[in-house]
C-alpha cells in the first residue's frame, strides 16, 4: 500500500482518532517540506511561484468519501457518548488541516457547524 493510501485508510478509520490530526497534517504537507523527528525541518526552495503540491495530492481523486469530507466529519464529530468531550482543539486543528486542502474545502466546515 503506498503511504498516501495509509494516511487515507488512517483518516477514514473510525476507531484511529489518536492519528487523525498526524494524517491530515501529512496529507497536506507541502512537497518541498522535509521533517524529522524532535521537530527538524528542511524547506527546499523552488524556482516558480506556482503554488507547492502537498504530499496528499494524489488522494484529491478520492472519492466516496473524499478527503474534505472525511476531515469536515472528523473536525465536527462529537461523541455520542459523551458530548461534553469533544476535543475542540482536535476540531479545530482538522479544521486548520481542511483550510490546507484549499479555500472551497477550508470553508465546507464551518458551513456545517
């Protein structure tokens, strides 16, 4: 499986909400950005002002569910078992991850809200 497809899986994953945010933030890191763990990171810099694809952007062909929906239901999912533990910060960090797949995306959750 190639890793965008596990970050797809990761995301659609109902019971994987510990690695959601890690999903989303990697499907929409930009190409030219390299990390490492204890926060290293390198930015290559690139001779156009076109903009930077992300990592994820061959899952922009998903569909059914696509990527935007899976992050607009992830960042407005309250547990049902619990309502007074949604996790606002996971939301509205989803919702910051959503705004990175691109404006019309950004906007669809906070229509839903």
């Amino acid at each position: 499986m190639k890793l965008e497809d596990r970050w797809y899986t990761i995301l659609k994953d109902d019971s994987g909400s510990g690695r959601w945010l890690e999903a989303a933030g990697n499907i929409i890191q930009p190409e030219n950005v390299t990390t490492a763990a204890g926060g290293w990171i390198k930015t290559r810099q690139v001779p156009t002002n076109k903009p930077i694809p992300m990592l994820g952007e061959v899952l922009r062909s998903k569909t059914n569910p696509s990527v935007t929906e899976i992050m607009t239901r992830r960042a407005l999912e309250v547990p049902t078992n619990n309502p007074n533990s949604y996790d606002l910060e996971a939301g509205c960090k989803m919702g910051l991850c959503l705004n990175g797949m691109g404006p019309k995306a950004g906007g669809a959750w906070w229509l839903k809200s």
